[in-house]
C-alpha cells in the first residue's frame, strides 16, 4: 500500500502543486511588483489630505468585509470540496454561504445607510454620493471574495492571478489619467469611484469564466448544514478580526489624535511596508505543498527545513532591509522631495518588521499542516491587541511613532509564538535565532529613535 502512495499518488500531487505554486507565485509577484510601482506614482499624484480620506474609505470597507464576511471564505474550500467529489459541483455549498451572509449584508447595508452622516463626516468628505459608492464597493468586494474562493476551490489559481492582475492594472490605469490630466481634477473621492468601477468591470468579466454548477441553481439548504458551516468558520472571525486591527488599528488612533498631514504620510509609507510584506505570503504559498508533502513522505528535507530555515530567512531578510534603508532616502526624495519625510523614521521601523513577518510564514505552513489552526489565530488576536495597546496609550503623546511601534511589537510577539509552538511540536532549538532577532530590533529601534 505504501509503495503504491509514494510510486503513484505523491508524484502527480506534487505535479500539480509545484504547477500551482509555480502560477499563484509569478502572478503574485507580478502583482506586488505593479503595485510598488504604481504605489510610488500615487504618492506624487495625491496630497497628504487625499491619501487619509483615500485610506479611512478604505478602512470603514474592510471594517464591514472583514467582520462581515471574509471569516466565512474557508468553508467554500473545507466542504466545496466534499461536494466536488460526491457530485461535481459547488453549488450547494456555495448557497449555504450565501444564505449565512445575505442577512449580514442587508445589515451592513442598512448600517451604512442609517449613519450615513457619521461615515462621511469620518472620511472627511462632503461628496454625499460616496455612501452608494461604499455600499457598491462592499457589496462588489464580498461577491468577488466568494468567487475568489470557488476558484481556489476548484484549484483554478490562475483565474484569482488573472483578477488580482487586473485590479493592479486598473489602478494603474487611472493614476496613469491622473498624471496626464485626461479625466479632470485629481481628487480622492473620484479615485475611489473609478476604483469602484474597476471592480464591475472586472466582475463582468469574470462571470464569463464562470460555470454554472459552482453556482447555481441557488438551493434554501437544510439547517443542520448552516450551523455545520458555521460552526466551522466561527473561529475564524478571531483571527480576520486579529489581522483587521493589525493593519487598520493605526489608522483610527492617528484619525483620532493627530493631523491629516500626519495621517496621509504613514498611511503612505504603511502602503509601501505593507506591499513589502505581502511578499512573505508566497513562502507559505511556496511551502505549505511541500510541507505537507514531506509529511506525507516522512522526508528528511522536513527537519532540515525547521532546522535551517528560520536562521537563514532571518539573516537574508537582514542583509536586504539594510541595504533598503540606506538607498530608499534619495530615492523617495527624488520622488516626492520632502513631502513623506517626516515619516521616514516611523516607516524604518515598520520595515523592522519584516524579518519577524517573513519567520512567521515559515512557521504558519507547518501549524496549518498540523491541524494548529486555531492556535494561528490565537496568535492574531494576542498580536492585535498588543498594537491596540500601544496605539491607545502612546500615539496621542509621541504621534505617528508609536503606531509603528505597536506593529513592530504585534508582528514580533506573533514571530514568537509562532517559534515557540513549533520549537514545542518538533523539539527544535530556536532560542538563539529569536534572541538575536529580538536584540536586532531593540538596537534598530533605539538607533532610530535617537534620530527622532
């Protein structure tokens, strides 16, 4: 039996996930590499004011998405695929989603309308068209969001490289008329429309690539099946929730205590971070197959990998950040003169970070194909709130400074946690590589604060 799994079962598994690999990795990066560049254009394009009303738009949308919805993706993958194999189609699992999130919909809809007032004056626009944008906007995200799913589903990656693509490019696009002046006057409110209009079309268009038994016909399920799904997601919303306030906590202190200027610049030099890190999610992407492979085969490679691989991502995530930090300067300055440059230290020590960003990605895999889900996500509530911590007590004294702080400690304290589970599950050593990761961030954040 065994000699028949690893002769004829482990090669055409690895076949395909080395193929899918393969795709979600050039599209991704293809992807993040369009959106750093388009990201420095829209730094020149927009003034400081325009990018804090762009990024609290942006805020209250994936408020909405991601305590709403986004927590409920994974049960497409976890029982889609149960319906696959006994019938070859989706569409069953597919209407039990929609029947769990429809009534949170027509809430978020509702709660938009109802404060309305509330959410403009927040963004900091008078343009009262922008509720209907924000309500299409949402409703475009979530139907995007669960085609996404079903294509993973289905393991057509391309399909989802093809769509992140395309939203790359359409931004690209309008900051492209933008610059050039071919559609009018730059402003944020009109960026985001166009933004929105991106998202039709590109849902036009993917609904040609569409087939129907993932769909349809729409089926009223039976009850058991709705609280079997959601029982399986619940726990998810902690750690959608967790992630949330790790990337948009800031945002709502810096609205809260500090200026717009101050609130356009880190949420620029955030972007730009952010893009860089969204590098890491190719190492899980990379390694989850080839973990879970190893598992299944028993290789050696897999104690290599927990043995070697932190060490080294550490060192050549190191070796490349400091490069980064010496050359970034004259380059942004080159680009937007002195406009971000009171940013330029909180933006260092965000990029302080990555090496703890890139370690978790190397841990996440290897907890995912141990069934430490749950644990994953423990570790994003205990992260956030670390940042929501530092954020409440110190951004009204010390300002933009401390947001950055408080993502360096939630990104290190989950690097840890992370370490210490699998230092637990497989009885490795990593004391010394989280210490020296640790003493490297102190020094960095002293160096850098004494700049301040």
């Amino acid at each position: 039996m065994i000699p028949f799994i690893s002769n004829s079962i482990l090669p055409l598994f690895k076949k395909k996930v080395v193929k899918n690999a393969i795709a979600l990795y050039t599209g991704r990066s293809v992807n993040l590499v369009i959106g750093l560049l388009s990201t420095l254009f829209y730094g020149v394009i927009f003034l400081k004011k325009d990018i804090a009303v762009i990024s609290l738009f942006e805020m209250v949308v994936n408020l909405f998405l991601s305590f709403g919805f986004s927590w409920s993706t994974m049960s497409l993958t976890r029982f889609g695929k149960e319906e696959l194999k006994k019938s070859n189609s989706l569409n069953y699992t597919s209407s039990i989603r929609i029947g769990i999130i429809a009534p949170l919909l027509l809430i978020s809809i509702l709660t938009i309308f109802i404060f309305s007032d509330n959410f403009l004056a927040y963004v900091a626009t008078k343009d009262l068209t922008m509720i209907i944008y924000m309500i299409i906007n949402l409703i475009l995200l979530v139907i995007h969001e669960h085609i996404i799913y079903i294509f993973t589903t289905v393991e057509k990656h391309i399909m989802n490289v093809f769509y992140y693509l395309g939203q790359s490019l359409g931004k690209v696009g309008i900051l492209g008329a933008f610059y050039y002046g071919t559609i009018g006057d730059v402003s944020a409110e009109l960026y985001l429309k166009m933004n929105v209009g991106v998202l039709l079309i590109l849902l036009i268009i993917r609904i040609f690539f569409m087939e129907y038994r993932y769909f349809f016909p729409f089926i009223i399920g039976k009850k058991d099946d709705y609280i079997k799904q959601f029982k399986y997601v619940l726990p998810q919303i902690y750690g959608f929730c967790g992630l949330y306030l790790i990337n948009w906590v800031d945002v709502y202190f810096i609205r809260k205590y500090c200026s717009f200027d101050d609130l356009g610049s880190y949420q620029f030099m955030y972007s730009i971070f952010l893009k860089m890190s969204s590098f890491a999610i190719i190492i899980n992407t990379i390694f989850f197959p080839k973990v879970m492979d190893w598992k299944i085969s028993g290789s050696e490679n897999f104690k290599k990998y927990l043995k070697n691989a932190p060490l080294l991502m550490f060192l050549a995530i190191l070796v490349s950040i400091t490069a980064f930090i010496f050359i970034y300067p004259p380059l942004f300055s080159k680009f937007f003169q002195d406009k971000f440059k009171n940013a330029y230290t909180t933006f260092n020590i965000l990029i302080l970070s990555l090496p703890f960003i890139f370690g978790s990605y190397l841990y996440v895999p290897v907890l995912n194909s141990y069934d430490r889900v749950k644990y994953i996500q423990l570790t994003n509530v205990i992260s956030a709130s670390c940042n929501v911590l530092v954020d409440y007590y110190f951004i009204k004294k010390f300002g933009i400074i401390s947001a950055a702080f408080g993502t360096l400690l939630a990104y290190m304290c989950k690097y840890i946690m992370l370490s210490v589970a699998v230092q637990k599950m497989f009885k490795v050593n990593y004391m010394y590589v989280n210490v020296l990761s640790v003493v490297t961030a102190v020094c960095g954040i002293i160096y850098f604060t004494q700049i301040f």
